[in-house]
C-alpha cells in the first residue's frame, strides 16, 4: 500500500514499489494528462514534479516516493489552467498535436522555479523532452512569454 500527495489529496493505492509512477497516475489515480510515450525517460511527456522538481514518471518508481512528498501533476499545476506556462502556450499556439505538450510544460514549469528568467542556453539545456513534431522554437518563445507573464502578474499583486 502506498499513500501519496497528488495534487494536494492524499491517496492510498495498493501497488507494488517497483511500479512505475506514471501507471499508478494512469492507471489506479485515473489522472490521464501525464502521457506514456517511450517508457525509458527519453521523451519527456511522461513528466511531473515532485516537490517541485521536474521527474519522468514512467521509470520512477512509486517505492521512491517517500512520505510527505508532493507530486503534482498537469491536472494539479493550476486550478484554472492559469499558470504561466499555460497562458503563455495558449497565447502563442505553442503545440502541434499536443501529445507531448503536458510533459514539456511541467518540465518549463519546474524549469522557470529553478531559474525564473532562463536564457535561451538555459532553456536548451534544461528542456530535453522531445516533440515529433518540431515545437521547439515555439516552446522556447512560450518559456519567455510565461517569464513575462508571471512579471506582470507578481506586478499586479
């Protein structure tokens, strides 16, 4: 049995330790926004944070978890889809068919709490997942439009 933070609910699930992440997510949560693709922590679209720090869930496994650790998810990274992040790809169209976009915004997400004005260097190092479809300038562009966003927002406030 495993208890976890997702998305701020405490969850039980009865699953082996060695299960990866992502299928507990999937599969026992039914939180279906975190996306299987490689399986080998390649692509990225798996990607969620815990404690803040961006992880590819499909071969974390969900032993690694220790009590008290916050997973989030793309369900969980704002309540109205209103992060930066997903201002800013919404503003600029940033996907193409999507089915990586979850993962490389959680990635961007944990990126900008790391370095909260990333150069386009930081942007191409910290950002490895990948997109089949060639976003990536896009993505980039996103990233400096969320910094910006989130300035305006914290200036507001």
């Amino acid at each position: 049995m495993a208890k976890l933070n997702v998305n701020g609910k405490v969850i039980e699930v009865e699953v082996e330790d060695d299960t990866p992440l992502l299928w507990v997510i999937r599969e026992q949560i039914g939180l279906t926004g975190t996306k299987y693709a490689c399986g080998i922590a390649q692509c990225g679209s798996c990607t969620v944070h815990i404690d803040g720090q961006a992880v590819r869930s499909c071969v974390y496994p969900v032993g690694g978890v220790t009590a008290g650790q916050k997973i989030t998810t793309i369900e969980g990274l704002s309540q109205k889809g209103d992060h930066p992040v997903q201002q800013a790809w919404a503003e600029l169209d940033t996907p193409q068919c999507g089915y990586c976009q979850p993962g490389m915004i959680m990635a961007s997400a944990a990126l900008l709490d790391k370095k909260p004005n990333p150069s386009d260097e930081d942007i191409n190092t910290e950002i490895t997942n990948i997109c089949r479809c060639g976003t990536f300038q896009r993505v980039r562009e996103g990233i400096h439009l969320a910094v910006e966003i989130k300035h305006k927002s914290t200036a507001k406030a």
